[in-house]
C-alpha cells in the first residue's frame, strides 16, 4: 500500500510500515512540513496515497467523502502520545487488512475502528 504520514504522526512508524512491506513516504520528506493542509492534501491527491493524520482538519467525511480519495486514517485518541499512537498504528497495520482501506474514511481510538467505505 502506498501510505503517507502527516507531520503528526510519529517518524518512527514510517521504518516500520516499510518492512510490513508498505512504500511510506511523510509530509517532512516531501518538504511540506508547516504547510497549509490544502498543499498537503494536494500532495495526498497526486500521490494516490493513503493519508495517516491526527489533524481533525481532515475529519469532516462530507469534505473527504468516501470514494474520492485514495483512502483517510484519522487516529482519535484521548491521550496521543507518540508511544501510544506508534504501538496502535503498529497493531492496525499488523492485523488488519488495510489493503481493503483504498478511497475509504477510517477512524482508529485506542480500542476502535470505523471504516466508511465508498457508497457502490
């Protein structure tokens, strides 16, 4: 799957999603780090990438509706640390199968996931 990661999320998942076999690329190595979410969200776009963000800019399913992107995970927890969010994002990406995920809007807390997918 090809993944990108918001500034947000910890830089270390980016070697571990790798050897799960994902081509992981991150908004600072793109060099967007700080920029607005529209330029970010453009990048997502041209690169047909699976977005990972915590950035609730990017959680309004009417705006990132289902089908018309390459695939959201917004992560919502109530205390992200990036210990946390590294060993949640870990167990996603290890037991689930987020190669269905394409052009849907995900949610993951500490304890669940929702998945939209597009309307058929």
């Amino acid at each position: 799957m090809k993944i990108k990661l918001d500034e947000n999320i910890p830089a270390s998942i980016s070697e571990v999603l790798t050897d799960l076999g994902h081509d992981v690329d991150t908004v600072p190595r793109e060099g967007l780090a700080g920029a607005d979410d529209d330029r970010v969200w453009d990048a997502v776009l041209q690169g047909q990438r699976f977005f990972v963000t915590q950035d609730l800019d990017f959680s309004d399913v009417r705006k990132f509706a289902p089908g018309t992107h390459p695939g959201l995970l917004i992560l919502r927890f109530r205390n992200p640390g990036n210990r946390s969010m590294a060993d949640r994002l870990i167990a996603i990406f290890s037991s689930e199968n987020v190669g269905s995920w394409g052009r849907c809007f995900v949610v993951a807390t500490e304890h669940k996931i929702r998945i939209r997918s597009p309307v058929a």
